[in-house]
C-alpha cells in the first residue's frame, strides 16, 4: 500500500517538473517574439537613443530567458 502512494507522489511530482518545464519552453519563445517586435517597431518607429536601448534590453531578456530554461532542466 505504502509503495503505491509513493509511486503516485513521483508521478505527480514528475508531471508537475513537465508541465513547468514546458511553460519556460513556451515563455522562451514569447521571448524570441518579443524581440521580433522591437526589431520591426524600431524599424517603424524613428527614435534614436530608444532604438539601441530598447535592442539590447530585449537580448538581454532572451539571454536570461534562455538561462532560466536551460537551469530549470539541469535543477528539475
């Protein structure tokens, strides 16, 4: 009986590390879009010291993105 439960509780556990894993996956990606945005908006937009602020904020947030996925599969 005691081993059932046990099972139960690494298989919930291990559903809930998937589940999260795939959520990062898919902010990663809203990340990847997010800078596509700021590229075509910099493009549209004529703003000079915005342009280059505004393009090195975004890598730095697919950089950390990308950390933060790349540490939540090697912690999970």
């Amino acid at each position: 009986m005691d081993f059932n439960f046990i099972n139960f509780i690494f298989s919930a556990n291990l559903l809930i590390k998937l589940i999260t894993l795939v959520v990062i996956f898919f902010y990663t990606i809203f990340t990847f879009v997010v800078f596509t945005q700021v590229k075509v908006m910099t493009q549209i937009l004529s703003l000079p010291y915005a342009e280059s602020t505004l393009k090195i904020i975004s890598i730095i947030h697919i950089a950390l993105a990308i950390s933060l996925f790349f540490t939540a599969v090697v912690i999970l």
